[in-house]
C-alpha cells in the first residue's frame, strides 16, 4: 500500500507535465516536496512568469553554452556553489530529521517511457545513468534571499558513488544500451545517477535531526561520468540548490565546511575519472568527507536550575533530580523518581 507521502509526490509528478515550459537545457530540478509541501522551480526562459516569485529553487543553466560545469571549472566558487544564480525568492520549510525529495527533469525525452526509468508521468527523465550523487549544505547566516552562495562553506551530507553491493536493472541497462550510452560497470555496481533514474528522477536527501532551526541551502549535485576526460571530455557536472527554513530543529550548528570552488580538483580523482577503465568509485577520495554526529542525540539541554547542562549519550547512564522543571523546548517536565539508560529524544510534555 502506497503511504500518505507518497501518492502526494506521485500526483505531484503528475502534475509537472501541464505546469513546466517547453525545454531543451541539461537537466534541471523542476521542484521540491517538503513536509508534504511541493515547490516549483523557477522558469528559466521567462523572467515574468509568477512561479519566479514563489520558488525556494536557485535557477540553473538553460540550454545555452554553458549547461553544465565541467573539470576546468571545479576552482570557481561561483559557478561550482550553485551555477552562478542568485538568491531564489524565498526558502521551503522542512522539519529537522525530515526528507526533502528533488525532483529532477531531463533535458530532452530520450529516456521518456522507457523501461527501467520508473514512472515520471510525461516528465522526461534525466538522461545520463553514469555518475556519483552528492548531497551538500551550507548555512545562509540569515535570509537565503540575501546570500551569496560563492560564499558558503558547503558541508556534505550524503554522497552516493558507485554501490558495489547493488545492481543496476535489467531494463535500465538496455535502455542506456539503446540510447546509446553503454552503462559500466557490466557486472555489479549501481551508480547514484542510476538509482536517480530508477526512481523516476526523483531523489531523496534527509535533513539532520540535530540541525538548529535557521535558514540553509542544500546542493544537490549530479557528476555525470559517461564522457571521461581521457577521451576528450570530462564530468559533467549539474549543481541545483534549493533553499529551506528548518523549523523543529536541535541545537546543531554546521561544522566547518568547504568553499565550492576547493570541492574537488581541477586534476584531482573526480576530473581525472574513467568510467570505462574502472569498476571501482572511492568517494574518500571524491571530495571532502562525510559530516557526521549532526543528530538530535548530541544535543546538550540546560534546563536552568541548579544543575550542569545534561548531555545526551549512547552509552552512559544518567539519574535526573529537579523539581519543577521547566523545558524551553517541551514545557513542564514532571521530575523522574528513577535511572534511564540511553535517553531518547525527544522528551515527553506531560499532561498539567
């Protein structure tokens, strides 16, 4: 049975067909969904049409030259922060520990109908299947509308590279065979782009349960591999950025991060990559690592009374003695008379 969520996104999807203009760009994400709340991205071929002032989406590249970053950009913090844009008019709220689904759409209809590309529902789907997915974030400092994504300090979340425990489908296989763009590896191995391509052209990041409330940028970026640069080419590179509000959120703040244009290296493991010569994809060595600890369970509560402030751990023990306490995030607490083992968060507002 399909849950709540997710007939919300399939009737969504099909909705983009009747709302989105006529394109030949790249690729682009064409909308978000965020507790349970879709947003639309802007329309990159006219200025004046009303969704441009509603949009949490940064544009991205259009059809002209360029439509995509490649390895001789990879130094440039503006163009590899989010493809050059400017602030989108507003940000989408999203709850702390919850998932923020992108959209994506394909630049031309290649892959549309055919097997192994889920179901888009008349929205063409993303056209490559070869490539590593990488999830990043970066604080606003304040209004989204106000920053400069060249200046952020981008913070990864998830990275997707090539899962060797995995297959690609059958079907999506010899549609790219068809296409063609052969995909590789021939045996075991699915690519983040594929599992992309598998699940409509949707993708699925989850924002940390601990990140404070505040306004942030998530990057969404696809590297296309299937023109390695030995051949003449180079990855392609499709950066979206999507602006959110985390509401509901722990106390968290970012750890240090990375300006865009020190993500990866102009002849660095990325840029120098062969899809065709390699069946193995290190992601250590696919830009900076992973952050970790960004959950609800390190967060430190001061309850103030007369106490220190009581961490959270996954091993230890704690006993808690107060009276009347009072909790800036849950209200009145009722004072436990007994040891808890592994706290769990978050805590219970009793009744008065």
């Amino acid at each position: 049975m399909l849950s709540t969520s997710s007939v919300s996104l399939s009737l969504t999807l099909g909705l983009l067909t009747h709302l989105l203009p006529t394109v030949d760009a790249h690729g682009f994400i064409s909308g978000v969904v965020a507790n349970g709340q879709y947003n639309q991205g802007p329309n990159i071929y006219r200025a004046d049409d009303p969704v441009n002032a509603q949009t949490a989406i940064r544009e991205m590249y259009d059809s002209a030259s360029p439509s995509y970053l490649k390895y001789w950009d990879f130094n440039d913090n503006n163009k590899m922060g989010c493809e050059e844009s400017g602030p989108a008019p507003t940000s989408i709220k999203i709850s702390a520990g919850s998932p923020l689904q992108i959209i994506w759409t394909g630049a031309t209809s290649d892959l549309l109908n055919k097997p192994g590309t889920g179901n888009t529902q008349g929205r063409n789907p993303f056209v490559h299947a070869m490539g590593s997915v990488s999830d990043y974030i970066a604080s606003c400092n304040g209004p989204c509308s106000n920053f400069d994504a060249s200046n952020g300090d981008w913070v990864k979340l998830a990275q997707w590279g090539l899962d060797s425990s995995e297959w690609v489908s059958e079907e999506l296989r010899n549609t790219m065979e068809g296409k063609p763009e052969p995909y590789y590896p021939q045996g075991e191995g699915l690519w983040g782009i594929a599992k992309l391509v598998q699940d409509s052209s949707v993708w699925t990041v989850y924002v940390p349960s601990g990140l404070k409330n505040g306004q942030y940028i998530i990057r969404n970026e696809l590297a296309a591999l299937h023109s390695p640069k030995s051949s003449g080419g180079g990855p392609q590179l499709y950066v979206g950025c999507i602006q959110i509000e985390v509401i509901d959120g722990g106390c968290e703040s970012l750890p240090a991060g990375t300006k865009a244009g020190s993500l990866y290296g102009s002849d660095g493991y990325l840029a120098n990559y062969d899809v065709y010569s390699s069946d193995f994809f290190d992601d250590s060595q696919a830009g900076p690592a992973r952050a970790w600890n960004m959950d609800r369970s390190s967060c430190t509560y001061n309850y103030g009374y007369d106490s220190a402030p009581f961490q959270a751990s996954s091993s230890s023990s704690v006993r808690l003695f107060w009276k009347n306490a009072q909790s800036p995030l849950f209200g009145q607490l009722s004072p436990p008379s007994f040891s808890i083992k592994r706290p769990s968060f978050p805590f219970q507002k009793t009744q008065d």
